[in-house]
C-alpha cells in the first residue's frame, strides 16, 4: 500500500515541499532524506511502501533502491531535456542556448534518462548570469512539483510520460573540467566566453592555464583566493 514518500533534497527543500504534498494527502507520511547514508539506512520493508522524490540533489539514488521502491521514484532536474546531466545552465550559457528550462523525470539507473513527465521551458534573457539562470530555472522547477504534487501524493500509478525525449549528449564533471582546461593557443573569442561563464569557481573547479609545469587559476573580481 502506497503510503509514504522519500522526499530527496536540501535542508530549505525540507521545510517547504513536505507541506505541498500532504495538503493533498494528510495521512501521507513523508521521510526527508539529504545523503547516501541517508538512503542506505532505509529499510526493504519501508522502500515497498514508497515512493522517491528527488529535487535538486547531486546524490545518485543507486539502483538497487530503486528497484527496491514499491511505487517508482522521480527526478526534478534544474535543466531542459535538452541538458541533461551535470551543470546543465553553465553548459546552456556556453552554447548560447536561448532557451532553457526545467524538467520532471522518471528516474532510472541511467542519470537523467528516464520517462519525461512534465517540462517548463522559458527563453534566456540576454547577458543572464549562471546564476541567474539557474534561479529561472529553480522557479519553474518549483512551479512543476506544485503541479504535480497532487498525482504525486495520491495516486499509486505513475503519470503518464510526454512524448519528449532526452538530449543526446550527457553532460557531466569531466565535460567541466575539461573545457575549464585552457589551452595557451585560445581564440580571444573562446577565451572570454569560457571565463564569463566557468570563471566563477564554481564547484570549486575554475579555468587554469598550465605553463612551464605551473598552473594559473582564473580568479574573477571579489573572488577569494586561497593559499
């Protein structure tokens, strides 16, 4: 019997979509989890009894959990289909995309890879920061779950799927890493682009240039420098 859900995201998250969810369910019991660890201790008896639901988190749900889980589990993924993976509005701004967007998903073992059951797309402002875009796109993330919250709390079946599919391309952090690795021939034009949109050390990874076995980190204005 579907009676619980395993609500998989951060601490803010925590104190706000509970409430979404049991106002269409009140006797729905929800379970917030933030880590691995978190997952690990969840127990075979409890994961039949439930359903996951990830939003915005880096953590991979591993697969046996999910084959585990009685009533599926879904994704919120802070990117259009067009992007799926890793950082997908750092990669967006790179390719001068002008549109982008969020999107729900069901999850499988294959990262972003699943059914898509609802998409929110938007066009980007002109000169829209990284994270600028990734708050639009935080917005009408928030704006899908509240859409959604209602099949979701209720009824045991999963939703129907869009007839959307996935980019083909899946973006990750050693795609980041690698185009932060700058090589000494560069075209000015590649060279700013890189640096507008990867330079502001996020993820604690930032654009190097190695010379001469020594490497030079891109520190942009206000940036704190460590040792």
């Amino acid at each position: 019997m579907f009676d619980t859900i395993i609500l998989l995201c951060g601490e803010v998250e925590q104190s706000v979509l509970p409430h979404a969810l049991r106002g269409h369910n009140p006797q729905l019991a929800v379970i917030p989890v933030r880590t691995q660890a978190d997952l690990d201790r969840l127990d075979s008896h409890l994961l039949r009894r439930s359903r996951l639901i990830a939003f915005v988190t880096p953590v991979i749900v591993p697969a046996d959990i999910l084959h585990r889980l009685g009533y599926g589990a879904f994704n919120f993924h802070p990117g259009p289909p067009d992007y799926p993976g890793w950082a997908p509005a750092h990669f967006a701004l790179y390719h001068r995309a002008t549109k982008f967007g969020a999107t729900a998903h069901v999850m499988v073992e294959q990262v972003d890879a699943g059914p898509i059951l609802d998409v929110a797309r938007f066009p980007i402002p002109p000169d829209i920061s990284v994270f600028g875009l990734e708050g639009m796109a935080y917005a009408h993330l928030a704006q899908l779950f509240w859409r959604m919250a209602k099949s979701l709390a209720t009824e045991a079946a999963l939703p129907p799927p869009l007839p959307v599919q996935w980019g083909t391309k899946k973006y990750s952090r050693r795609l980041y890493r690698t185009i932060c690795d700058i090589p000494l021939d560069i075209a000015k034009d590649e060279f700013d682009r890189r640096i507008k949109v990867f330079g502001g050390n996020h993820f604690g990874i930032a654009p190097t240039i190695h010379l001469h076995g020594v490497e030079f980190r891109a520190v942009m204005p206000g940036e704190a420098v460590s040792a």
